[in-house]
C-alpha cells in the first residue's frame, strides 16, 4: 500500500483529495495547521470524516515548524507528497502579507527539504492560476511567461514554482506543480465566492459584485480537480535526455524532472451566469451589489487544459450548473436552510 503525505488535508480541496485517494487504496498521512482564516468548525468536520476511514491518520501542525513536519515525514515516510495547504485567499493578502510568507515561502520550503531528503516518489505542490497575473492572452497556457503577479499571494505561488524547480534540478526529485482555477463544490471555503452569494441569497442580505459583474472565470468542480490530481501522480516528470526529447506543448523542464500542469475546466463562464444559476437553486434572486473591480483581482481567468488532458488522458467536465446544483444542495444541509 502506497503511503501519500497530504498537506493541508482539512482543507478544502485536501479532504476531496484524500477522500479520493482512500477511496483508491491509498494510506493518507494529513498535516493541517487548522488555522482560524475561516471557521475552524467545518476543519473539524472534515478530518473527524476522515478518520472513519482506517487508513487516515494526521496530525496537527504549522508548515513554518519544520521540527514537527520533519518528525512526522521521516517516521511515515511517504512514497509521494502532496502539498496543498497554504495561507490562501487573494484579498486577504493585502490585510495579512506576512501570513503567506511564513506559510507559503518558508512552508513551502520545509516541505521540499523533507521531499529531498526521503527522495519521494513524487512531489506535487498546488500553484495557482493568479500567477498569470496581468497576462491577457487567453486561454492561459503553461508556457506562458508568468512574470506580472498582481498579488503577493500570486508572487508566493510564483515563487514556490521557481523553488521547486532548482530543487527538481539539483536533487534529481521528480516535481509537478498544479494551477488551480476557481475551485468550488460541497465543502468549499467559506469566503470563497459561491459560499458568500449562496449564503447571501439564501439570507436575504447584498452580495458584492465586483467589477459590475464584467467578470470571467474558468470553474472548476473540486471532484474534477482531484481527479486530476491523483492522475498527476502517476506521470511523474523524467529529466530529458536532450531539449527535443521534449513533446510539443509540454512544460517539461529541459534541465530537471519538472512540469508545470494546468487544472481548468478549459470554459470561461460569466460570473453574472454564475450567480443566475445560484439564484435557480436557491429559488430568489440576489440583492445585488455592484462594485468597482477590487485591487490586485484581474477581469478573466480561462485554462487551458490540453496537458492534463495529454498526460492523464483525462479533462474535468463537470457543467458550472450542475457544480452549483451540488454545492447549494450541500449548503442546505449543512446549514439546515
């Protein structure tokens, strides 16, 4: 039985992975600092859902700690890592810029040292899609330079890619790194966008909408995005032997075992579409509140996803409709509204 080390595993899209992984029969190690950036409660109840399953074990800690992560890593020594957990949130890196360098600079590193020194399987660590920063041609690919970040939480990510590579390079340690676009589904965050207009709706109470609703963005259903995920992990990256041993559209580093791979839906939707199909499910409409666009947010994000789909064979689909269908159904119990 393959062991996988999942950072941040009472997160969001750490609980769908190991959920996932379980499922596949694998032991999944979580490391989870249960930070107060949102309700500790819904934290709770994804690990205590976890932990039904026998091989599920985590512990409790911060990434800057590297004693604690260390300790943990050499005593279960994972075949594969993947790390997830990171001081996430856009805006909130305006409020609190030291919280993603303690999480995502220094975190990020203590997990590659821990990588390097058990020579893992694999190593898989979440970018985003917010590197592309102000880059307007779209789709986003990967071979795109990604050198305007509009956000310190974008340069963190930015930079953990580059981090990642010199380590892919000089330790010989097989690296992908994964942007996200615009996760969401049951068990989403909640000052992530669809949590806020659900919540808002159903309450009764104004939604902010930036950018008077001229928004654009690729979402991406979370099961999807796992999916892609533990398919990743079975293609990991092989140093090549020569530049044209390279296949055309790959991310491939020509000087080290590392990719970087979109994970998209490969749709631009409107976010006015969005919100109409929340109002469905919701069965009211918004009381809406139009802003201006918020500093460091960019206008559109749109993947384009043929490397995943070359690599894995496999391409997330899921209709924004039928994503929102789900998460709503789930908000409603969850909240029992």
């Amino acid at each position: 039985m393959r062991t996988v080390l999942v950072t941040g595993s009472a997160g969001f899209i750490g609980f769908h992975l190991a959920q996932l992984l379980l499922e596949e029969g694998f032991r999944v190690v979580g490391f989870d600092g249960m930070t107060d950036y949102y309700d500790v409660r819904i934290k709770q109840r994804r690990h205590q859902m976890l932990l039904q399953h026998p091989h599920f074990s985590c512990t409790e800690g911060m990434l800057e700690d590297f004693e604690s992560l260390h300790a943990l890593a050499m005593a279960e020594k994972p075949d594969v890592i993947v790390h997830l957990a990171a001081q996430a949130g856009v805006r909130y890196s305006l409020e609190n810029p030291r919280a993603y360098i303690d999480a995502n600079l220094i975190g990020t590193f203590n997990v590659m040292e821990c990588a390097r020194e058990l020579s893992v399987d694999h190593l898989l660590m979440a970018s985003t899609s917010s590197v592309y920063g102000a880059n307007t041609e779209m789709p986003f690919g990967e071979d795109q330079k990604c050198d305007t970040p509009l956000t310190l939480y974008a340069a963190t990510k930015k930079a953990n890619e580059a981090m990642a590579h010199s380590y892919a390079h000089l330790w010989n340690l097989p690296t992908t790194m994964f942007r996200f676009f615009t996760v969401y589904g049951p068990w989403g965050r909640p000052d992530m966008a669809l949590f806020k207009f659900t919540r808002g709706i159903l309450e009764g109470t104004p939604i902010d909408i930036y950018n008077d609703g001229e928004m654009y963005r690729d979402f991406t259903y979370v099961s999807d995005l796992v999916r892609g995920i533990r398919l990743l992990i079975d293609a990991a990256p092989v140093r090549p032997d020569a530049p044209e041993d390279i296949a055309e559209g790959d991310s491939l580093s020509p000087v080290a075992p590392f990719r970087v791979v979109n994970i998209g839906n490969g749709d631009k939707v409107r976010l006015m579409d969005f919100i109409t199909a929340i109002e469905a499910e919701c069965g009211r409409e918004a009381v809406k509140n139009f802003m201006p666009m918020q500093q460091g947010d960019v206008p559109a994000t749109w993947a384009d996803a043929s490397l995943l789909k070359a690599l894995t064979g496999y391409a997330p689909q899921t209709p924004f409709r039928e994503g929102v269908a789900r998460f709503v159904a789930w908000y409603r119990d969850y909240y029992r509204v």
